[in-house]
C-alpha cells in the first residue's frame, strides 16, 4: 500500500452511488461473495429453506434471522489465516411479517395512520401469532457459527462442517460471577440460579485475547410479558429496563418462562455479556453476571500495558450510559481458557464527562450510593440493577451508545452515539452538544499514558474529543462537522471495526429515518490521522430497508466481512412476506428478502481500503 508524504494511508477507492436501491452496492473493482442466508443449512442435517412452510424444527438446523455481530476466527486456532475460518454470527431479532405468509400486523397500517402509538399497534398485532410461529422465531434468535473458505478468490461456507453449531433459545448456558446463584436469578425450572436456555437479541459483540467470544444481551426487555409488572416486586427493576405487561413478542402467551406471572425472575437472567469458544461445538456458554446487567451493544476488550484485561460497552438506550470493566487478575497467554475467570472477578466502572475530560466511576456495593440505604444488600443487588446503581452515581446520560471499541493502532476508544431524537435543547452538554441529535456522532476517548499498547486503560481520567458529527452538512442548522476532505455524509453510526492499518469503518443504521433521510444505510471509512483526520468515504450500501452490521477484517485486511439486516424492513410495516419492498438476496418470486452474512474483496487481491 502506498503511504502519504505525512506517513499517513490514504483510502484508495471510488464510492458507489449514495443512494437506496433493492440491492446491495460496492466501490468498484470489489467483489461481495454471499456467505450465509436466513434459512441456510448450518447443521448437516438441517433440511432445505421451505420459506411457505417453515417450522421451529427446520429452524433450529438452519441459519438464524436479523444477523448482527460477526466475529472471524481464524483455522487451526492460533493461526493468522486469513482464508479459511469461522465466523460467529449473532442472530439478534426477527421480523415476523417478512418471515411468515399471512402474517399481518391487525390493522397495523390503518392503526398507523391513526397516529396510534407503536405500542399499541404490537399489542394489537401478536394477538395474531401462533405457538409454532413463537417456536420459530426463538429458533431463529442467538447465533450460528459457520466455517468459511477462500477458494480462487471466492468466499463460500463449508457444508456439513463439524464446527457448525447453532446457539438457540434451548441451549444450556451457565450463569457465573457476583449475581449467579442469587435469590433473584432462581426460577421454577432453575432453582440454583445458575443455569438457563439461551440468550436474547443479541446485538454487536466481541472477541476475548484468549480466543473466545462475546455476545452481548441488548433489547431484552421486549420479550417477557403478562402478569402486572407494574405492581410486581421487581417493578422498579422492570420499569427501569423498560419490562411490561404488553411485549412486543407473543412468547409469553405460550412458553412459560416469558410470562411474568409465572417467572418474575427470569428477566433478571438475561442483559448480560454471554461468552462461548466456537471452537468447541459442545462448549457450554457462560453469563458473565460481573460486567453489568444494561442493554448492552457488544463488549470489546483491550489487554493493558500491566495485564489487566478491560471490556468496554455501551448500554444503547437515549440517555443511558457508557461502561468499562477491568479485571482484577491479569491475562496469561499460556493459559488459554483458564483466563475466562477473568470475566468473573473484576470492576464495572461508568463513565462521568466533563468538559475536560472523563472520569470513570465505580460500581461497588458498600461505596458511596450503593448501600442498604439505597436497597442494595450486595454486589450481585449492584449487578442486577446496574442502571440504577449508575444513576446514583450522576453518570452522564449519553445518545445512545452502541459500539465502544479500543483501536489497537492508537491506543484511543471509538464510541459510536448513533443518536437520540429526544434530546432537548437545554439538555445538551459538551459531550452531547446537539438536542434533538437526529443523526448522532462519534466520540474518541484518550486514555492518559501514551499511543497504541502504551495506552492506560485502567486510568481513572481520560480526555476525550469529538471525532466527527453526523449528519448533511448541506442542510441549514446541521450542526455536522467531518473533515474538511470529506466527500459524503451519513446518519447514525452504530457498528465499527479498525483496519489492520487502524482506520475506523463504521456501518449504519437509521432505523425507520433511513427513507427520510434519502442514503442507504451501509459502510463508510474514516481517516484518524494526519491532515485528513475525520475525513470519511462511502464504501458500500445496503439494500432498501436494511441496516449494516458486524463489520469484520480478516487478519490481513484482504477481506471485509459485513451482516445486511432486516432488508425490506419498513418502519411502518407495509412492508412484508408477500409484498417486500426488495427480494434481495435472491430476487425470485415467493421467496421472502433474507439477512445475508456477505464477505467483500479486491479484485487485485489487496487490502480494503487500500
Ligand atoms: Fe441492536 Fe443497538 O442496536
Ligand atoms: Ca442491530
Ligand atoms: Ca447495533
Ligand atoms: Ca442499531
């Protein structure tokens, strides 16, 4: 790759059109290969996708919906082989009127043009889903893990892999660390507190440096319904996380455990950091209850100049809050999987901004707020309602908080604040300094103690700035702000990902904004250093509807591989299983549009980006 005068790695590639269309778009000389559709055999035995007659068995073999988080492992396990490897995909939701025929949101379109509130419309609607739609759509949540090869320059997965594993609302999972086996975790069916099927809307993630991976809990309140939260014991933690009675999945009407009246407990079990080795298909997953129960986006990790291991996560709600976690022991690479105790013993820290810089505060029971006199009895109290205990120390509510991700190159943090409509002018503060933020920005913390691996990430204080403000510049009153070479723009920056010369790639995702706003949702590449600091460049689009996730390099930077969720999706549901708004991938008629896992390369063969 050619270097600048300054020393600094230009982007070398030309954009694609900005703008929406029903296919997937790419800078040119580039070539995307589709890995993985929704309904693709991951299992050897899983039977063809038969999208007219799908069932929660079928499901269970094949791979999952709405796919988030990618994680690229390289084959053998130690290796840096950037041909052939797994891929870990997060299945976080699903979008049942484009999975299922006949499925219709009742009246949904009509109660939307009654200004009726979004709630009111999914009480209405699940009435309408059956046990076996519910079956499946639990069967399509948590994750794959999938083998992939490069072969003549082409990316495929590897059928009938003996990796292949596919992580359901029925796997065994083991709950560790402060709050496991505590009275709130314990259930009718799990009476240890320590075990429990599966995990929920699995968002970003992130990889451990022993080789293992994180699936972060996000939106999991929608899933848990009945009973009357409200007056329950729990309330104050049910509405703090926003549980209630009307969810926006049906499963509660017929698998006990999301009901509320029956499982008051079970919501306590789920909005944690879940970690697996996908090397091992028979590996047991573990909730790591130590690094905070919020609606976690990922949870990236950076090894400290002294061995600590620190994860950082942001719990993505308007006005909630950005964390760090740091271990008390330190990482010994010659103990590969042992060091997941890691996780277990350690301290969650919330960030408190000021106009010079950061302070991160800690979450321990007995200190400061955290006490009985705040109806705290312990640190798993602290754990199992960490936005509460987070509040009570004045932590700064932040524009919704997805990726947090430390760049290796630099040593610095990236946050991605994707926005928050209902920021209010005399809300703003310097670290959020727009109200309404309708496109987001992105924030670069620094740790005291020099650049790359010198960096402090255990530090008390950082400084901090901010990297760029999204949104057009050509309208009046934007407020966005990029570099002075840019020649694009975008809205709400979500997933990130460092290329191996530590450039930040950051996908989109402007939800039901995207039509207004008139630009696909997909990746763009940032310049940090030098003179084009902050410049950004438009690198591929997502179809219509869809938003762009997991963004993963190979180790060599030859090959990004990125997760198009939700195409067709349409924010006020016109959009379904028999009239799509794009039958990407495949475009045939009777087959619904499928989130694809796809992986793209230069047709020279060299590294994206240049
Ligand atoms: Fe699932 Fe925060 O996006
Ligand atoms: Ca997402
Ligand atoms: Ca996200
Ligand atoms: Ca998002």
């Amino acid at each position: 790759f050619a270097l600048a005068a300054d020393g600094s790695r230009p982007l070398d590639f030309q954009s694609p059109p900005h703008k929406i269309t029903d296919d997937i778009q790419l800078a040119p000389g580039h070539s995307a290969d589709i890995l993985a559709r929704w309904g693709d055999a991951v299992l050897a035995d899983a039977p063809e996708f038969d999208p007219q007659n799908q069932s929660a068995a079928a499901q269970a073999g094949q791979f999952g919906y709405n796919c988030d988080y990618l994680a690229y492992f390289p084959l053998p396990r130690g290796s840096d082989n950037s041909g052939h490897g797994l891929l870990h995909v997060n299945h976080e939701y699903t979008s049942p009127e484009l999975m299922f025929p006949g499925w219709t949101r009742v009246d949904a379109g009509q109660q939307a043009e009654k200004g009726k509130e979004a709630d009111a419309i999914e009480a209405a609607s699940v009435d309408a889903q059956t046990p076996e739609q519910s079956a499946i759509e639990m069967m399509a949540h948590n994750g794959s893990i999938i083998e992939v090869v490069k072969e003549n320059g082409r990316w495929k997965m590897v059928p009938e892999s003996s990796y292949a594993r596919r992580i359901t609302l029925d796997t065994e999972m083991r709950i560790a660390g402060p709050a496991a086996g505590h009275e709130r975790m314990k259930t009718g069916y799990d009476p240890t507190g320590e075990k429990v099927f599966g995990t929920i809307n699995n968002c970003a993630g992130g990889k451990t440096p022993w080789g293992t991976v994180l699936m972060a809990e996000e939106n999991f309140h929608g899933y848990f319904g009945g009973g009357d939260p409200d007056n329950a014991p729990e309330a104050r933690n049910y509405k703090r996380y926003g549980v209630k009675a009307n969810a926006r999945y049906p499963w509660w009407k017929s698998v006990d455990r999301f009901n509320l009246a029956k499982e008051p407990n079970e919501p306590n079990r789920y909005g944690w950091v879940v970690e697996y080795d996908p090397y091992d298909p028979q590996s047991v997953p573990v909730k790591h209850t130590a690094l905070g129960r919020f609606k976690h986006e990922g949870a990236t990790s950076f090894v400290n100049k002294d061995g600590r291991v620190v994860f950082y996560s942001g719990d993505d709600e308007r006005f909630d809050y950005l964390y760090r976690y740091v271990s008390a022991g330190k990482f010994d690479p010659a103990h590969g999987l042992e060091n997941r105790s890691l996780l277990d013993d350690g301290t969650l820290y919330v960030a408190r901004f000021d106009e010079e810089g950061l302070t991160w505060l800690p979450l321990v029971f007995g200190q400061g707020p955290l006490t009985a006199e705040n109806d705290f009895q312990s640190q798993a109290d602290v754990l199992i309602e960490t936005r509460r205990a987070a509040d009570l120390l004045g932590a700064t509510p932040m524009d919704r908080p997805e990726d947090v991700e430390p760049n290796p190159v630099n040593g610095r943090v990236y946050v991605m604040l994707t926005n928050n409509s209902r920021r209010k002018p005399e809300q703003v503060d310097a670290v959020n300094p727009r109200g309404p933020n309708r496109h987001g920005h992105v924030l670069e913390l620094i740790p005291p103690g020099g650049e790359g691996a010198e960096a402090d990430h255990t530090a008390e204080r950082y400084q901090w700035e901010i990297l760029l403000m999204a949104g057009n510049p050509a309208e009046a009153d934007s407020g966005a702000r990029y570099g002075e070479g840019s020649d694009t723009w975008f809205s709400s920056p979500d997933n990130c990902a460092f290329d191996p010369a530590g450039r930040l790639w950051i996908s989109t995702d402007q939800g039901s904004s995207q039509a207004k706003n008139d630009i696909p949702d997909g990746m763009y590449a940032c310049e940090l250093e030098g003179p084009r600091r902050g410049d950004v460049k438009f690198f591929f689009a997502c179809p219509r509807g869809a938003e762009m996730c997991g963004p993963e390099f190979t180790p060599d930077g030859t090959t990004l591989f990125v997760a198009v969720q939700h195409p067709a999706e349409s924010g006020d549901m016109s959009s379904t299983f028999e009239t799509p708004s794009t039958r990407w991938p495949d475009f045939a008629e009777g087959m619904p549009p499928r989130p694809s896992v796809v992986a793209i390369t230069r047709d020279d063969g060299g590294p994206i980006g240049g």
